[in-house]
C-alpha cells in the first residue's frame, strides 16, 4: 500500500468490513475514514450494527470479512488489550463499571494499562487529573457501584480518557441523561476534542450530535446508507426513511435539525 | 474377542445408569446454571435408600420397588434442599452456588459417617443372568439399565408434553420472561431441582442392586458425571445419555488393553480436553 | 502504595510474627504441631486468595499443586539424596511450571466451566501418579528416617520444618499485600469485576491470569515437600484430596475473599474449629456436617466473610483492615 500524505492524516481506516452472526449480518461491507483531530457522528436505527462495529473496530469480534487500519497498522483481528496498546479506548453502551473497586482505582487501572503503561504512582496522577476533567473527582473514593447512570457514563468516559487514546469510541454516551448532564457531557467531549483526540461517537441524541460532529455515518441493518456533513445527513432522504421504521427516533431526528 | 463384547455390552448397561446419575446433573445445570457438587452424596443416599427398604436388615420390599419410595424421597430432598441452600445463591456469583451445594455434601457425609460409618454394604439380591449368545449378562444390570431407558423416557415426556414440564423448559430458557408469562418460576426451579436430585438417588438405587458401597461410594459417580455431562455437553440431557453410554463402553474395553487403574486417567485427561477444545460438549451445537 | 495503608502490613505481619513465635517462646511441642498446621492453611489459603479473592477464578483442585510439588520434592530427597531447601525450591518450582501449563490452557474457561476443569486436572493428575512407577505408584515413597540425620535427628528435623513453615506462610503474607497493592493486584481485580471490560481497559487477561495462577501455585508445591518430607511418606489419595482443595476455599470464604487478613483469620478460625471439633467427643464423628452447616451459614449470610463484614459494619477500621 502507498502511503499518501492524505492517509497520515487518517486516523481509522474500515476498509469493507463486515461481521456476521450466524445468520445475521449484522455488519456489512462498511468502509469510511476518520481524520484526525475530528469528530465522527454514526447514527442509525436500534439493531443497525453501531455497537457490533465499534466491537469489530476495538477488537471484541473478528471481522468476518474487511480490514480496520489504526494509525497506519492493521489491527483486524487484534485482541482488545492490543488496540488498547496502540491508542484507541471505548465507552460501553451498558456501562461495565467495577464495582467492588473505587472510582479512583477504575480509572486508575486504565491509566495503568492504557496505551501509555504507567506505575501505579503515575497512574494516580493521571486518574487524578482526569476525574477532575470529568467532573468525578468529588466521588474518588466510592464505590463505582453506588454511582448512578450519569456518573456511571462518566466513569466510563474517564476510564477510557485515563489510557491517553489517540482515538475515543464513544457507545451513547449521553443516552439516559437528563438535559443538563446532556449539555455538560456534551462540553466535556468538545474538550476532548481540543485536546487532540479523535472521536468517534454512536448517539441516539440528535441535537447533540448534530453540534459536535465534523462529519455523520449513518447505518442501517449494518449497511452504511449515508455520509456527510450533519446538514446533509438531515436531509438526506434515505436517512429519513431508515428512521421511519422508528417514529420517535424520526422525530428526534427532526426536532434536532 | 468373545471377552471384548461382553465387557463391552457390561459396560454399556452400567453406562445406562451412568447416563442417568449425569442426567440429574446436567438438568439441574440446564435450568439454572448451578452445578450441584452435593450430587454424589445424593446418589449414596439412594443407594442407602435402598438397602434400607429392601435388604435383609430393612424393610425386606422388592428392590424396584424400593426403588419407588426412594425416587420419591429424592424429589423431596432436592426441593427442601433448594430452598435451604441454593434458591438465595441463584443470583449470586458461581461460586456460592458451587459452595453451598458442597456444604451440603459435607453435611450428608458427615451425618452419613457417623450414622452408617464407612464399611462396605452389600444388597444381596440377584435376578439371575441371561445367556445372549457368547455373552453372559447379568439379570440386575439389564433391569438396570431397563429402568434407567424407562425413566429417560418418562422424564422426556413430562419435560415435552406436561404443563409443568413446558413451564420448567420455559423457565429454563429466560426466568424473567417465563415470570411475565405467569409462570411461578421459583415453584419450577424447586421442581427441576427435585428432579434432579431424584434421578441421581434413582441411579444409586440402581447402582446398589449390583455393587456393593458405603456412604463415600457416590464420589466416584458424581466425578463420572462431570465427565459424561461435559462430553454429552453441559445442560444436555440426551448428551448425558450418549455420554453415559461412550463412558460405560470406554469402562468395558479399555481394560482389554491396558491395567484398568488407567482408565480414570484417561476419564479426566479426556473430560479437561474437551472442556477445551469443544466446552459445548461433543453433541453439543451452537 | 500510600503511606496510611501501612498499618495494615504491620498488622497483618506482626500476627503471623506473634503467633508463630508462641511455640518458639512457649517450647510447646504440642502448640508446635498445631501453629504448624495453621501456618500451612494460611500459607495455602492465601496462595488461593490470589487467584480467587483477586481474580475471581474459582480453583477448585488447587490442591494438586501442593500434591503435585510434594511429590516430585519428596521424589527428589527420598530417591536422589537430595537435601530438603533446593528440594522444597524444586517442588514449588514443579508447581509453578504445571500452572503456567495449566494457565495457558484453561484460564480460556470461565465461571463454573473453570471451576470443573481444575476438577478434573486435581483427578487426572491422583489417578496419574496412582499409575505412576517412579513415583511408587499407588504405595507411594517412604523417607529412610536415617536421611532425618543430616538435619540434626528427628527431633530437629521437626524444629527446622517449623521454622521453614513459618518462614514461607510470611512470604506467603507478604506476596499477599503485595500483590494487592500493585499494578498487577489492580489488573487482577479489574478482571474479578468485568473480564471483558478488562480486556477493552487495555489488560492483557490470559498474560495476567496465568500470572496469578502461577504466584498461586509456588508456595503451596513448597510446603507439599516440607509436609510430606515431615510427614517421612507420601500418597496420591493424601497429596491430591479434593477435600482439601474445597477446605482451602472455606478458609478463604469465612475470612474474606479478596483481602489480605481474610486468608489467614479464616484459617486460623478454621483449624481452631476443626481441632476442636475432632477432639470433642460429642461432635467428633459430625466434625464434617457441622463444617459445613458452617460453609452454608456463612455463604447466605456473611458472603463477604469475617474481614469483609467488619470492613463493612466499622468503616474506621479500613486502613488497619484489608
Ligand atoms: N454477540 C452477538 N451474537 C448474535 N447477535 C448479535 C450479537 N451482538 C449483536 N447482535 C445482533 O446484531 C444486530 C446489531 O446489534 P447492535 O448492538 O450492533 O445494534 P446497535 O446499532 O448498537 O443498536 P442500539 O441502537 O439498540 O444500540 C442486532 O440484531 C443484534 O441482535
Ligand atoms: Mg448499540
């Protein structure tokens, strides 16, 4: 492969990846770039396949077919903690907090582990540093399981932010949120942003995406049907009638342009 | 030659009850994922259970019929015994399950040893043999393994064509969905753990009419489950048939080739290779 | 890791200190033979801590790294003439080599599917040795007690095993804290909670599983060969008892999976039960259902065991208390 001065500036390259479940391809043919330094929205109806691509991007599953180069290296196929190694990190959708551990030593751990390994020390610092970021820093030292699902989804944020990734992946992030935390998670991924990470971002919140993002994908039935700036993904009429199936998500959809 | 099938048809009709003893198991995993390590005590207490209504020191019954009334205690000790130890782990991690189960299997061979101590017993009853060929079979294992085929089958028909049966299947499959449905989920948990607990003193029962034991003797079936459960594949109750069936033929032939202290070295090498190499068991899809 | 959680260390190491020393003190023969068993439960149990408290694994057949390494210990004294410390160095090394062998291969299962494996790795490797020549097969390997000579006669022999036990069950209580309080003990634990959020965390699992496994693995295959070189016999049925790979777990469980007093509370606890218990004439033939009426009490109503409870009911005590 010839590397052009168009592809150092990519980030994440998917490359017709596809993934499939038993019968269900719940992945298809996807291919699209991430620049750096952008902010990328992926947006489609419930069981499109967002969470199944970003599992295929981060390492969980396999592609079935395709190929997703991370900073100039392919990584299908890799495990999670290799991705991890190289810079990408990842929110879960349904939180996977640890619970018996503290605040603190959650976002410890991905400071330790994380694309930069760091001591335990050093990893204090970071975890530190990024709790205050997040805005968890007053809850240190509970227990990740006595947090609700706003600082949960926080948590995860700060977890993944303390491995100091390249690129974030970021599984609606801002679902079950009330208005106000909507808009403070909202700041703190545009601060992300500034600070040189790529973002990758799945979001149900229309609005808010809308504002953030550089560029939308959209995807249905694990096909990317559209691309473009957040103008054109609203009137897109295929987009439009991906979302028909799915009134409230339609409307949603609407109320945010 | 000759010697060959007829340790090989001996082993296949131990290899019924086998089959049967892991059935227990691999039902109560089935239904709700607890593996339940106070299944060999169980199955000593069928075996017990026997002895006491038919031997000479007993009650004096007919042995199967014997057999009757310890089925039926054995449903009752594995609902009592749901409700006492495993009902309140069933949520919890693996390991309280796995524990719990095992205090009980402390708790019946301890109160076992000090109530029977662990000399051998022996029921002595015979049904004579039956000459089928050049093999010689004895009359007990072929009722045996008679009543284990019969038992399979009612337990088929109940878990397919009953009300209850379907409810435990349902059950099974999601708790919560089967709870929105109407059906009393914690009732069929009791029911299927009962039922387990009642096909593994069965196979003791059976067990007894052939092989002497003492209160320890289960130990060495529950083992023989694990492995026949994880070849038939874990929740499977024909895999625990089949599985059964290969682990009484693998008894019967491979001491034609090699001293018979190998053939538990060859159980376990081959129960952890498979729970490696294909954990979903040999008949096992997915 | 920080300053305040020292007192804990003290704690903790100034009890194995004080309890191990009451025989030395006391010159007790008796007090002796039982501190001895206690040391070498919550040598063991502390072994398994790692692997169950921190990783969450639950090894149900641990006991066959203390069989394991026992046996080719004892192998080494009885039949190559060698002496007790480079043999108890080789058994723990022994264990250590099966589990990283083991680690590779089964720390792929999870939850019950584990658990089961680790019972069938304790049987294959008892029927194994049971079929084993070298070993002695099913008779196992006498000691000559001439051999005892060379530690200064029986007697002695008895005194420097003590203080061997005692020796391993500090490390044993050290490599405890040590293991908690690090990067290590903090990617062990991420697993215990989420193994598969772990893995997207950026934690190598199989690498540090098999670690844990192993760590959990050395000194238990030590204090095989000090106990059998003790005991001047070895057997498979008493090396490889799957009773006492579940006894360990008891320990574990009664004091607190997962912290660093729990193994060596519920050890002591335990033992003291069990002696007590088996010379008491009343209980002495239920000495089993009552351990395990015990067991049952404990995982409905106390799961977190002793230390974890009081963690929970006094929140002051948490620096002294991990
Ligand atoms: N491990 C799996 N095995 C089988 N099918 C799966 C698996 N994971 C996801 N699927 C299926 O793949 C499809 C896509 O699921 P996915 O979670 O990626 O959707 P999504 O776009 O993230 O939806 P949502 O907006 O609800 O989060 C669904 O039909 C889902 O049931
Ligand atoms: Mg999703």
């Amino acid at each position: 492969m010839t590397t052009s001065r168009m592809q150092d500036n990519i980030i994440l390259q998917v490359q017709n990846v596809s993934k499939r479940f038993g019968g269900l391809l719940a992945v298809s043919e996807v291919t699209f770039d991430l620049p750096k330094g952008q902010i990328l929205g992926l947006i489609g109806p419930n069981g499109a396949g967002k969470t199944t691509l970003f599992n295929v991007i981060n390492g969980v599953y396999t592609p079935t077919e395709g190929q997703i180069t991370f900073r100039g290296t392919d990584i299908s196929g890799w495990k999670p903690y290799d991705v991890v190694g190289l810079g990408l990190a990842r929110t879960h959708q349904i939180v996977r907090p640890l619970n018996d551990l503290t605040v603190l030593e959650n976002v410890m751990a991905g400071a330790c582990y994380g694309h930069e390994s760091h001591s335990l020390t050093e990893a204090e610092v970071i975890a530190l540093e990024v709790m205050e970021f997040v805005g968890l820093h007053e809850r240190r030292n509970l227990l990740a399981a006595s947090l609700n699902v706003a600082q949960k989804k926080r948590l995860e944020m700060a977890r993944a932010l303390a491995s100091r990734p390249y690129l974030l992946l970021l599984d609606e992030v801002l679902a079950g949120l009330n208005p106000t935390e909507i808009a403070e998670m909202v700041e703190v991924v545009l601060k992300i942003r500034e600070q040189g990470v790529s973002i990758f971002i799945i979001e149900h919140v229309m609005h808010a995406l809308m504002n953030v993002s550089d560029r939308i994908i959209v995807l249905d039935y694990g096909q990317l049907i559209a691309e473009g700036t957040p103008d054109e993904i609203v009137d897109n009429p295929k987009v439009i009638e991906a979302y028909l199936g799915d009134p409230a998500l339609a409307e949603k959809l609407m109320s945010g342009s | 030659m000759e010697q060959l099938f007829a340790s090989l048809a001996d082993g296949l009709l131990i290899g019924f009850v086998y089959g049967l003893a892991a059935m227990g198991l691999t039902l109560i995993f089935g239904v709700m994922d607890v593996i339940n390590l106070g299944h060999g005590p169980i199955i000593a207490l069928g075996m017990f259970g026997v002895f006491f209504f038919a031997g000479s020191t007993g009650w004096g019954l007919n042995p199967y019929l014997a057999l009757v009334i310890v089925a039926v205690l054995g449903l009752i000790f594995g609902m009592i015994m749901y409700f006492v130890a495993v009902h309140r782990v069933l949520n919890a991690p693996h390991l309280s399950s796995l524990l719990s189960t095992f205090s009980v299997n402390m708790m019946i061979i301890g109160v076992g040893t000090a109530l029977f101590t662990t000399s051998p017993r022996n029921l002595e009853f015979s049904l004579g043999s039956l000459q089928l060929g050049p093999v010689n079979l004895l009359g007990t294992r072929v009722m045996a393994a008679l009543i284990a085929v019969l038992v399979t089958a009612v337990l088929y028909v109940f878990l397919y064509r009953t009300q209850p049966g379907k409810a435990i299947r349902a059950v099974a499959n999601n708790r919560d969905a089967a709870e929105l449905m109407g059906i009393p989920s914690t009732k069929m948990l009791a029911l299927s753990f009962g039922l387990g607990t009642m096909l593994a003193a069965i196979a003791g029962g059976l067990i007894a009419t052939f092989f002497s034991f003492n209160i320890l003797a289960g130990g060495v079936y529950e083992l023989k489950s694990f492995v026949i459960v994880v070849l038939g594949g874990l929740g499977n109750p024909t895999g625990a048939l089949i599985g059964g069936l290969i682990l009484g033929a693998m008894e019967g032939v491979v001491p034609t080739f090699m001293p018979v202290s190998w053939v538990p070295v060859i159980e376990f090498v081959l129960f952890v290779v498979i729970l490696l190499v294909r954990p979903t068991g040999l008949l096992g899809g997915r | 890791m920080k300053s305040w959680k020292y007192p804990a260390l003290w704690l903790t190491v100034g009890v194995v200190l004080a309890g191990g020393l009451i025989p030395v003190i006391t010159g007790s023969k008796i007090m002796r033979e039982s501190m001895f068993l206690i040391l070498m439960a919550v040598t063991m149990a502390s072994s398994l801590n790692i692997l169950l408290g921190y990783a969450g694994y639950v090894s149900f057949g641990h006991i066959v790294f203390f069989g394991l390494g026992g046996y080719v210990g004892f192998y080494l004294i009885a039949e190559q003439g060698w002496n007790l410390i480079p043999a108890a160095l080789a058994g723990g090394l022994a264990s250590g080599v099966l589990a990283l062998l083991l680690g590779i291969a089964l720390l792929r299962l999870r939850g019950a599917y584990f658990a089961l494996a680790t019972i069938g790795i304790n049987e294959a490797m008892r029927t194994f040795i049971n079929n084993f020549n070298l070993f002695g097969g099913p008779i196992g390997m006498e000691l000559n007690f001439i051999v005892y000579q060379d530690y200064g006669g029986a007697a002695n022999m008895q005194w420097l095993t003590y203080w061997l036990m005692f020796g391993v069950t500090i490390i044993a209580v050290l490599m405890s804290y040590g293991v908690k309080f690090s990067r290590f003990g903090l990617g062990l634990m991420s697993i215990r909670e989420d193994e598969d959020a772990a893995m997207a965390m950026g934690i190598h699992t199989p690498k540090v599983k098999t670690m844990a496994y192993i760590l959990s693995a050395i000194l238990p295959g030590i204090i095989g060969v000090i106990f059998f070189f003790r005991n001047s016999s070895v057997q498979p049925a008493g090396a490889f008892r799957l009773h006492r790979s579940i006894e360990m777990i008891v320990m574990v469980m009664l004091g607190g999976q997962g912290t660093v007093q729990g193994p060596l509370v519920g050890a002591a606890l335990y033992e003291a039960l069990r002696s007590y218990l088996l010379t008491s004439p009343l209980f002495k033939d239920l000495q089993l259902a009552i351990a395990g009426v015990l067991l049952l009490l404990i995982i409905l109503f106390v799961p977190s065991g002793v230390i974890g409870w009081l963690r929970h009911r006094f929140k002051g005590l948490w620096r002294v208390l991990e």
